[in-house]
C-alpha cells in the first residue's frame, strides 16, 4: 500500500518513543477518514501498538517512511486492533483508518523497546576448519558443528542436536548462547535449510509466542537461561508439542497428509468460525494445489513444519499428528466428524489449521494473539488467510463489479466472497466465506463453495449462482494473485 504522506502534514502527529505506555486519544469520521502519527527509531527497536476503547470499526497500520504498508490490524466491529513488530533505524508512521462509514474516537496506545545488535561474526579464514574454531567457542557444540557440517550441510535433525549440546550443565551459559547466535548468522555458509534457519532463529533469537509454552510461562531463550528453557523451546518449534487450547482431548490421528492430491472439497469446517481461512485454503487449492502441497514439509518423525508468509516472507512453524477430538474419538474442528484412527484420512487441512491457530501467538496473523483454536474463531478477513498462505500481493473488500471480477478471473486469481450479514437466499449463510471454484462463462454462472464441507446437509456445498443473485447475496469479494510454484 502506498499513501501520499506528503499530502496529509496537517493531520501527522509526530510520537515520541520510550519504553514506557503512552497513551493518545484521536477520533476518525466522515470529515476526518484517517489519522498519522510518525515516529523515529534511531536503532533496531521493538514496537507495540493497541487501538482500544472504540465504538465503531476502525483499522491500524504501521507503514515505512515511502507509505507502504509493514503491518497491519483488521479485526472487524469494534474490537480492539494490535500490533507487535520489530523495526530497524528510520522514519515511520502509524494510521488509524475508519473502516466503511465507520465513526469513533479511539484510545491509541504504544510503547516501544531498544533491542541489542548481536555482534557480526569474526571475518572467515581460508581454512573452514580453523574458521569454526574461531567463531565457535563452546567445545561440544564446536564438535557437533564440525561432525554435522562433513557432508557441508547441517540438517534439521542435526541443529536440533546442536541446540540440545548447549543444555549441558543445566544452563545455555554466555558462551554457549553466543555460539548458537553464530549458528543462526551463518546458516547458509552452514548449509542449513531456510525452514530450519527460520526455525532455529525462533528458539535462539526470540519470537512473541516464547512467552508461554503448554498454558505456563516461557520466555526467549537468553544467556543463563535453564536446559528446560531451551528443551521447551525446541520442543515448541521443532516438534510441535505445544498444542493450541482447546476443551476437547487430543488423541494422535491415523492417516495421512494428502490423498489423490489436493482438492478444494477436502476442506471441512468444524465447530470454530475460521471460515475465512478454510475458504483461503479452498481457493488456493482450486488455482494452485502445489502451493499447498509445498506448505508442508514432512520431517519423517510424525511431525510436519507448515509454510506461511508474513508480508511475502516465508514463515513456518511446526505440527504433530494429534488432533483434538470429541468423547466418541470424532474430530472435532477442520475434519469435523471423521474418527481419529481412521487410517483413509486426509490430514492436510486439519494440520494447516492447527498450524494456523499455533501461529496465532506469535502476534501478526490478525486474530487475538493466542496459541487456542478459539483465537482464530473469531472472524476475520479472506485476504489476509491468501496473503499467509500463499505470500502474494492481495485485494480486500472489493467492491461486486462484473468488470473488475471479469478481470480477476481471467487472470486466475484467488477469489473468495464474503455474504451479506443478513437478507440472503435460503441456502446461504449469513456472515460467511464462500470460495470460487468455478466460472461458466458460455453460461455465466458462478459455482461457489461453502467451507462447511461437501458432507454438509443444513446448507449446500455447492452454489451455482447468476451474478444478479451474487449481487442480491454477497457483499464483497477477496483475491489474490496466483501463485505459481
């Protein structure tokens, strides 16, 4: 997104930043549709906002010093917006925007925090050997490093061990958290996967969702901190034991990840509305089933680390095979209804739900930030499930322009509606999701899928529907561009 700032002085509120909560108050209308505030890091800085006490829907956004979006927060009604990112040095400005015809005061709360550079690693001598020895000082994980990098690649399961050497002692002393900082700068030199570097980094570097793990306190791994820490830690990311909440009882499914491919009508929403995202998925699967295929990544041990993308970075984060269940062993959530030790099952919905739902605490999907199938049940937007899932650029609450869609379409992009909150058809729900999976255009007709699963009996799978009854039933359409890998 880009806006021209320069057009708007009058209305920018310069911030001053400190560690400290600060609170202003500022209001959006029909007269006054946004509102800047811009602010300065003179370093690598942490950067927490909030958009409280609102009695109509407004929007936030963090955007660079060109006007273009870094991140955002689009709850719907009058819910509470936040923020949480990391920025380097420079110039940069905060919007509050109503959304629709929306009008209200707002509470605008932020606060901010200085973070540490890790020193670069020393220059690298010719000799690889003689070159690990000068950047890694602990002696068992020098010796893991050298053994692993033989064949000149570390391997996940490699790092893992790594990690696991600085436990020793019961404590990641001050030279042992310097070495896997090292390890994380020089991944590539190290032949080390980008899955397994993102990952790694997570433990080693921080992430938001550190601060619990399994509904206790965690915290980001520092100097000094326990072998426990880091055990949980690994355990979070690498083998994804820390299971969002849920008042159902996980049992391990039987199955396996895809069957006969991927297809839209594997999808099958359960007892949470995450309709957005399950239609995210539909439409990616209709236009590019190898993106879903290359989500995952399967790690041979029952484990699967999942691809998504923050702002067209590939993020990932990992699952298991177990699966939250009903009192008679039947999924309870994506899947609904199928038993847990079916050996036919299709689990790659299900994993990429669970996935998304862990995702969630790390603070910037959109949803409340915790670690809960309840968290992404809340509601939320088509486009941002097609910017996580497939990193590509996206359009949002677009307006039902035959022209416009003609367009879309024809170009294979992602499409997803979103019907209208009350007065639609009989066989329409309300408030809901539906994925494009097909166009006629000797007919004209639209088929749509509803997320609820082909299974369903209150309300059809399938719509094929004329563009007057699109337009007498939808409110909106999402896309996004395909993407081709």
């Amino acid at each position: 997104m880009s806006v021209n700032l320069f057009g708007q002085n009058e209305s920018i509120r310069n911030l001053s930043v400190n560690q400290g909560t600060q609170i202003i108050t500022g209001s959006v209308s029909a007269a006054n549709r946004e509102d800047y505030y811009s602010f300065n890091f003179s370093g690598r800085s942490s950067l927490s906002l909030a958009v409280k006490g609102m009695y109509a829907n407004a929007n936030l956004q963090v955007l660079n010093s060109n006007g273009q979006e870094l991140a955002r927060s689009v709850n719907r009604h009058n819910r509470d917006e936040s923020i949480n990112v990391t920025l380097e040095a420079g110039s940069y400005y905060i919007k509050v925007s109503r959304f629709r015809n929306a009008t209200t005061t707002y509470n605008l709360e932020y606060s901010t925090g200085v973070i540490p550079q890790t020193p670069p690693p020393p220059p690298s001598p010719p000799s690889s050997s003689s070159w690990l020895d000068m950047v890694f000082q602990d002696s068992q994980i020098r010796a893991d490093i050298k053994s692993s990098f033989s064949d000149s690649v570390i391997d996940r399961n490699e790092v893992i061990k790594i990690l696991r050497a600085s436990e020793d002692d019961g404590v990641v002393d001050a030279t042992e958290f310097r070495d896997l900082q090292n390890l994380v700068s020089n991944a590539s030199r190290l032949g080390i996967q980008e899955y397994v570097r993102v990952l790694t980094n997570k433990v080693v570097n921080g992430d938001a969702a550190n601060q619990r793990y399994q509904n206790g306190v965690l915290g980001n791994l520092t100097a000094g901190s326990s072998s426990t820490v880091m055990s949980n830690l690994i355990n979070k990311w690498f083998l994804g034991r820390d299971y969002p909440t849920t008042p159902y009882t996980y049992q391990q499914a039987s199955g396996v990840l895809f069957q006969n491919g991927v297809s839209y009508q594997d999808v099958k929403q359960g007892q949470i509305n995450d309709c957005f995202f399950l239609v995210g998925l539909a439409a990616t699967a209709v236009e590019s089933p190898t993106t879903i295929e290359n989500m995952f990544i399967d790690n041979g041990d029952n484990t699967f680390t999942v691809r998504f993308f923050r702002n067209g970075v590939a993020d990932y984060v990992t699952v298991d095979k177990y699966l939250p269940t009903d009192y008679s062993g039947r999924f309870v959530y994506a899947s609904k209804g199928s038993s847990y030790n079916n050996p036919a099952n299709e689990l790659w919905v299900a994993l990429a739900e669970k996935a998304y739902a862990q995702l969630n605490e790390s603070g910037w999907i959109y949803q409340d930030n915790t670690n809960s199938y309840s968290g992404i049940g809340k509601s939320g937007y088509i486009s941002d499930a097609l910017s996580h899932i497939t990193g590509q650029a996206v359009s949002m609450s677009n307006v039902l322009n035959l022209d416009s869609l003609m367009n879309a379409i024809s170009t294979g992009k992602l499409i997803g509606f979103g019907s209208k909150s009350s007065g639609v058809a009989p066989d329409i729900v309300a408030s809901h999701a539906y994925a494009l999976v097909d166009y006629n255009a000797s007919t004209q007709i639209f088929t749509l899928f509803n997320p609820w699963g082909m299974e369903s009996t209150s309300k059809p799978s399938i719509l094929q529907l004329s563009w007057s009854q699109i337009l007498s039933n939808f409110s909106y359409w999402d896309g996004a561009n395909k993407f081709l890998v």
